[in-house]
C-alpha cells in the first residue's frame, strides 16, 4: 500500500510538471515569461482557478471549455499532464522501488517505497531524478515542436547543467556501459556523455548543413529541433543508450504514419523521442543484454 500511494503522490508531481511544460512549451518560444503570469484563457484573459487548474481533473470538470467564456480548451494539456504523470508513476516502481533493477548495474536490494524515498536512498532518488528530469526536457520540447516553433537555446544549457551537476556527483559507475576502452575513470563518464550527444547531434546536423540552401523552412526548423534533443538525450545517458533510443525511435515514427493516414493527427516525431527514451530507460537492463558493443 505504501509504494502504490508514494507512486502515485510521484505520479501527481509528474502531472503538474506536465502542466507546467505546457506552460513552458506555449510561452517560451514567443519570449514570455513562463514564471511571473498566472495561467489564463488566451481568449477572455481570466485567469484560470486553482480548482481548475487541477492536472487532467480540471479540464475533465470543466469538459474541455474555460468556465468564464466556453473557449474549448485542447485536450492536448490533459493528454500531456496524463503522459507525465503515467511516466512518473511507472518509473516509480520499476527505478526507484526496486532499487534500479532497470539499469545495467543495480544500486540496492529491492526495498519499495519504504527505504528508498521515506527512509531516503539518495542514490536511487538522484537517478530517478535525473532520468525524470531528462523526460520532461523531452516532453517540453516535442510540444515546441509539435506548435512549429525552434527550440530555445536555453534547453541545451540547461541540460549542460544538470548533466555536469549528475557527473561530478560521480554517478558514471551507475552506468557500465560507459567504463568500456576507457581506462581512466575520471574521465568515462564525460567523455561517454560527450560521444552520446555527438552521435545523437550529428545524425540531424548533416543533412542540415547539406541541405541548408535547397531545403524548406519547416524542414530545417525540424532538422535543428531534432538535432537538439537528441544531442541533449545523448548527453544524458550516454553513447551506446542513445544508439539504441535512435532503433526504437524507427520503430514508433513508423506507427506515426499509421496514425497520421488513419486519424488525421500530426505527432511531432521529438514526442516519439519521448515514448522511446521511456521505453529504454524502463527496458534498460534487457535492451542492453540484447544489443550492446
């Protein structure tokens, strides 16, 4: 029962987080502040209660129209509080429950909730942390780039940040795939870092560069957005990780067309960036031990 009601509290964290990236991914692109103004309805100006402002139950109790004017509000901010929230939850059990079962190289003995987040295993928070905070860069930019606009900068230093904060707390023996032709350990994990976000870069960038003047606007807004998050996906987990993200991502952008023929819904391929970087943090243990070098 504990580790299903702390799940689910992370679960919440996650949904409002979602919430707040729809702020984030709407605001920052035309230079707003995403901090100081409250949330509103874009059509009347009022601003929204906090009653309302619930994740997914609000717009659930509102049915999808602002209380003040009847504006439809998109289902999109239900969908992706939804998304993180799910995300959250999930991770919770399958990460930091069982002691980062997950991952190549397990930090503890499966304990549950009570000795990993009542009884704090910081190592296990951190991770968990970490590979949270890597889902919800992903999550804000694949909305940037589901509206058609160009990902901010700040993203990429943002993500330096917090990546040089996770190697200097020496977390690179969390990850073995990382100490492979690498002799020096100090130096295993930065360099890992930078390979992974090269390799995840230059996959985008070399068709931008060769297709700069004979290319579209779209496609190159495109080309940069993608060569971004996933140069920031590479920096965060790593060369051989992000290898693998890139086959399962295939995999998704072909069910991306099914959807698109059949329902008529355009997916920006950075939100099946998302679902895939989920998909191998969950399955990182198995994926590793079926396709590594």
């Amino acid at each position: 029962m504990l580790d299903f009601v702390t799940a689910l509290w992370l679960g919440f964290i996650g949904a409002c987080i979602g919430s707040f990236l729809n702020v984030v991914a709407y605001r920052m692109p035309l230079g707003l502040s995403v901090v100081w103004k409250p949330s509103h309805c874009p059509k009347c100006g009022h601003d929204i209660r906090p009653r309302d402002n619930l994740p997914v139950l609000g717009w659930l109790i509102l049915r999808g129209r602002c209380r003040d004017c009847g504006e439809p509000i998109s289902p999109r901010y239900a969908i992706v509080e939804a998304a993180m929230g799910t995300a959250f939850f999930v991770l919770a059990y399958v990460e930091l429950f069982s002691g980062a079962a997950n991952l190549p190289a397990a930090l503890a003995d499966p304990a549950g909730a009570l000795h990993s987040v009542v009884l704090p295993n910081w190592e296990l928070i951190i991770v968990y942390g970490y590979h949270a905070t890597l889902l919800s860069l992903l999550m804000a930019m694949g909305l940037i780039d589901q509206d058609r606009q160009r990902i901010p900068r700040g993203f990429l230093f943002f993500a330096a940040i917090v990546v040089c904060g996770f190697l200097s707390y020496q977390c690179w023996f969390l990850y073995p795939e990382r100490t492979r032709n690498i002799r020096i350990n100090e130096w295993k994990a930065p360099l890992d870092a930078t390979s992974g976000a090269i390799w995840g870069a230059a996959a985008w960038l070399v068709p931008l560069v060769a297709l700069r003047r004979r290319s579209s606007e779209p496609l190159q807004r495109f080309l940069r957005n993608a060569a971004i998050a996933s140069a920031v996906t590479g920096s965060f987990l790593g060369l051989r990780p992000i290898v693998r993200i890139f086959a399962i991502w295939l995999f998704t952008l072909a069910g991306r067309r099914v959807i698109a023929v059949k329902w008529q819904v355009a997916i920006s391929p950075l939100l099946l960036l998302w679902a895939a970087t989920l998909v191998h943090i969950l399955l990182w243990n198995r994926l590793a031990d079926l396709f590594s070098w």
